[in-house]
C-alpha cells in the first residue's frame, strides 16, 4: 500500500459521467490524474473543468488497444477502470461490439496494469452481475445466472479480476454500481439513462414512457456516493477488501412511478408546468430485472464507505444542474 500523499490516477473513460467525475475529485485533491478515452460515449465538454490543469493527461485512446492501455498506465500508482459500453439494450442488440469492450478491453487493461505494477486495480462492475436471482436485498455473493450479453460481461471482468489477483497478485477491487445518476448523465442518445432521459423530457413538456407499469423499483446511486466508494477502495488498507467485490448503492429502492414524483416535484419548482405533464406506459424491456436492492453492508464494514446522498437529495442536485446546464 502506497503512503505517497500525491498519487498517479489512471482514470478510463475519464471524460464519461462517472470518469469526469472521479477526474475532477482527484484532481480537486491534488493528485496526478491520466484521462484514457476515445469519446465513443464520453464528452470532451466533461473534461472542461480538467483539461487545463497541469496534473491532468489526456490521452486518447481505445482500451481495445493494449499499446493504448500500456501508455496510460505507466508510472500509475492506482488505476480506476470506468471504460465500457453500457447499457442491456444496447449489449442485446449488438453483442459483439459490448464484449471487444468490456471483456477483451478490460483484459488489456489488467494486462497493462499488471505489467506496470500499479498497486492497485479498482473497476466498474454492475448490479446486472445478480441476473435472475430474486433474493432481495442483493448481497455480493449470492448471484443468479445473467438476463443479458452486458451482464454477461461484466461478470467475466470479475472473474478475471480475481484470477490477476490470485495469479499474478494484482490487487483488484470490484464496485457494482447500481443505477448511478446525477451531473454530466447524458440526457440524449438511445442508450439515454431513465433519470437525465426523463428530465430532459420533462423540461420539453414531453411525456416520458416507462417500460410496465411503473412498479418496477431500482436502487438509485447518486453520483458523490460513487466517487466516495472509489475513494475508499483505492485507499482502504484493509486486507480483507482487496480480491473481492462490492455493492455500490445507496441501499433504498424506488419505484419508477415514485422517481418520477421526485423529478416532477424537483423540477416545478423551475418550471410550474411540468407538475401537469403526463406519464405513458409501455411495454416491459427484455432483459430487465424487477427489483433491485442492495446491501451495502459489506462497503460500510469494509471500507468504511458511508453514502451521503439519498435519491431525493441527489434528484434535487442533478435536476438543478440540468436546469443549469441544459436549458
């Protein structure tokens, strides 16, 4: 465990919305901070606040590439690994594109990791990783088998997180992330998250559609409990959080139709005629599982992790920065 008080940070898929983020968390603290994207999802306007910044590198680059990733780790003391193609949808309708990302990219970036001898490999996994088990609220070692090509993925990256660790002795440590949201979410594309897609519709007078019957409940994250729990786990000297995974939530879970209470509510304040726009229901999404819940147990034992932001707190932040930075 290193004792440096300034750190190199590799950060992929740093100009995305979690990326950005943690970029400019770790640069705010004063750290090094090297940016490796290839904007197939990221922005270069989330970088704004960074790009300048003498401690920030951005390189631009493909993590299907190992030189790629090679020259982004090099000298790094942790790597924070964000890169991927999200989203089931998109996974269930082009498969292949989803696995040369998030599986055979993310095995190069183990691969350079390992070979520059980084201290540490923290990555995105995802709640996805719990499948068609109906066990609530989820815990990390009860799993069911994946509902989708994404979710598949995604639970290859932790088994071969733990093979580098027991192998190659690589410390790795896994967050499943459950339903992040908040500042930089991308409200547009056909991959959209449902918080920023439903905002902006809101703030056009449009109907939002949800998939079923708006009972289907999800455990929303805001974004500074996220970058908190990667925080922890780059930090943690803890012996017992190294090898293994954790969920990243909040703990709670809200139904769609309450969600959109929230946003209606958030977003009236700016605007008195959204509180009169109307929901449309649609048909339920393949691959979509009904419930999710997590225990974050695990994090608060060990990692101390301690989110700060409920739904409805995050919900008010990131509506008033879309009012912000969108209208």
């Amino acid at each position: 465990m290193s004792t440096k008080e300034v750190y190199k940070i590799t950060i992929t898929g740093g100009a995305g919305f979690i990326g950005s983020n943690l970029c400019e968390h770790f640069i705010a603290k004063g750290h090094q901070v090297v940016c490796l994207d290839n904007f197939a999802t990221g922005h270069r306007h989330n970088l704004n606040a960074v790009i300048q910044h003498p401690n920030f590198t951005l390189i631009e680059g493909d993590i299907r590439n190992l030189n790629d990733c090679k020259k982004a780790v090099q000298n790094a003391d942790y790597v924070l690994h964000q890169a991927a193609l999200g989203s089931v949808p998109r996974s269930i309708n082009d498969p292949i594109t989803s696995n040369e990302v998030n599986v055979s990219g993310f095995l190069n970036m183990l691969v350079a990791a390992r070979d520059a001898q980084v201290e540490r490999f923290i990555y995105a996994a995802s709640s996805s990783t719990y499948g068609d088990s109906e066990s609530l609220p989820k815990v990390e070692h009860v799993i069911g088998k994946p509902l989708s090509p994404y979710a598949i993925t995604k639970y290859v990256n932790e088994l071969y997180a733990d093979i580098f660790y027991k192998v190659y002795g690589l410390e790795t440590i896994g967050l499943r992330y459950f339903n992040v949201f908040g500042r930089k979410q991308d409200p547009n594309g056909a991959y959209a998250a449902v918080i920023p897609k439903f905002v902006m519709q809101f703030m056009k007078h449009e109907s939002p559609i949800i998939n079923g019957d708006g009972n289907y409940s999800r455990d929303f994250t805001y974004i500074d409990n996220i970058v908190q729990i990667n925080e922890r786990a780059m930090l943690t000297q803890n012996p017992q959080a190294v090898n293994t995974v954790f969920n990243a939530a909040f703990g709670d879970r809200t139904t769609l139709n309450d969600l959109v209470g929230y946003l209606k509510s958030a977003l009236s304040s700016f605007d008195a005629k959204i509180a009169e726009v109307e929901v449309v229901y649609g048909p339920n999404r393949a691959g979509d599982i009904p419930h999710s819940l997590a225990s974050i147990d695990k994090a608060k034992e060990l990692l101390g992790y301690d989110p700060k932001f409920s739904l409805q707190e995050g919900v008010n932040q990131a509506v008033q920065w879309y009012w912000e930075n969108l209208k």
